[in-house]
C-alpha cells in the first residue's frame, strides 16, 4: 500500500507509530530538551490551552494501560469534574488540581476555575500562563485540530490514504506530542502547508480565557 505515498509520508507514518509504541521514550525526550513538566490528565482536560501557555505538556490517559506507560514521567496530574474509574488516584505527594464536579453555571464561575488552573500550571511549572503565552496556545491547538480534520478529509476521499492502524498511530502521537509537533507531523503526511491561520487577527480581541470559559459552560 505504501509504495505510492511517498518518502515523506511514509516517514510520517513510521515517527507516529514509534510515538504511539513508546510514549514514555517521547516525554523523556521533550522533558529534556525544554525543562518543562508533563502534567497527566484524567480524563483529558477541555482546556489544555492552560497549562500548555505554562510550559507544561497536558498528557490525556487514555486507557490503564497508557498509565502503566508513562506514569513514571508525569510530574502533576489534572483531574477532571468525572475521572474514569479503572484509573487509581494519582499517587501521594504530586501536585494535582481538580475540576469541582459541579459544571460552572456562569461565565464568571467558569472563569474563576480557568484562573485558578492558570495559578496553580504557573506553580507547577514556574512561569505563569500570561494573557499573550495563552492566545499563542489556543493557536496552536486550533491548528492542530484543523489538520486532524483536514486528514480525515483526505481518508474520506481517499480512503486507501491510509491503513486503519496508521490513522490511529498518528492520532494517538498527538496525545503525547506538542501541538506544534503534531501539526508539523501532519502537515507532512498531507503535504500541506504547516501555517494555515486558523484564527484571524480579530480572534484574538478581548481575554483569552473567556474564549476557553465557554468551553466548560
């Protein structure tokens, strides 16, 4: 299937499928290279924007398995309002923050909790979660998620693009990779150009954490 793809692609797909394989291997390696902490997230938080702009790396588990994994490189956990019950609770000793369990019934409300996830990645992390690092996260996630649509594009009108499994592996390498990594990724995999400017400039008028508030109503 992959004769006709092409080298680009086909490297593609092998990087998403050693990423998917080895997620432990890839925290450790962007845990090097930036100094920044990787915070699990159980289950995956509505608003990674936040701690991103902190410098931390927002890491959904998905399943048991991928705690057994990677468990070992995560330095604060994210626990939502309904945490997924074969997961134990993060082990003693790890700074966590925890969604109240109760939707927030204001914008205000939703709000305070966005302010106080932003408080607490800046302690974790060291660096606080500023108004411009937040707008450059919401970038960065919209455009991860304008070429995971424009991928499943690309299999709808070709569905011989891509073999189930490799359509998996390079959706799962996003839960492990930076969004900006992962846009590149598929960028290439589609040939596309890795800047598309999902958010005009007027997206970007007024606070950045109303723009995520709404996502928790």
């Amino acid at each position: 299937m992959g004769g006709g793809r092409g080298r680009v692609v086909l490297d593609g797909i092998r990087f998403a499928a050693g990423v998917a394989s080895n997620p432990s291997g890839v925290l450790t390696l962007w845990k090097a290279a930036t100094g920044g902490n990787v915070v699990g997230c159980l289950p995956a938080t509505p608003v990674p924007e936040i701690p991103y702009a902190a410098g931390l790396l927002p890491v959904p588990l998905e399943s048991p398995r991928d705690r057994s994994l990677f468990s070992e490189r995560v330095d604060a956990w994210l626990v939502g309002a309904d945490p997924p019950h074969p997961f134990p609770d993060p082990r003693a000793g790890t700074s966590r923050f925890a969604f109240p369990p109760v939707p927030p019934a204001t914008v205000e409300e939703a709000l305070d909790r966005l302010e106080a996830l932003a408080e607490w990645a800046g302690a974790v992390s060291g660096a606080p979660a500023s108004e411009g690092s937040v707008w450059k996260s919401i970038r960065a996630y919209a455009t991860r998620r304008s070429f995971l649509d424009a991928l499943d594009e690309r299999i709808a009108r070709e569905p011989s693009f891509l073999t189930p499994g490799e359509h998996q592996d390079i959706v799962r390498a996003g839960v492990f990779l930076p969004p900006e990594a992962h846009s590149l990724l598929l960028s290439s995999i589609l040939g596309v150009d890795p800047e598309p400017g999902v958010l005009p400039a007027e997206g970007e008028r007024g606070d950045a954490l109303v723009v995520l508030a709404k996502r928790l109503m």
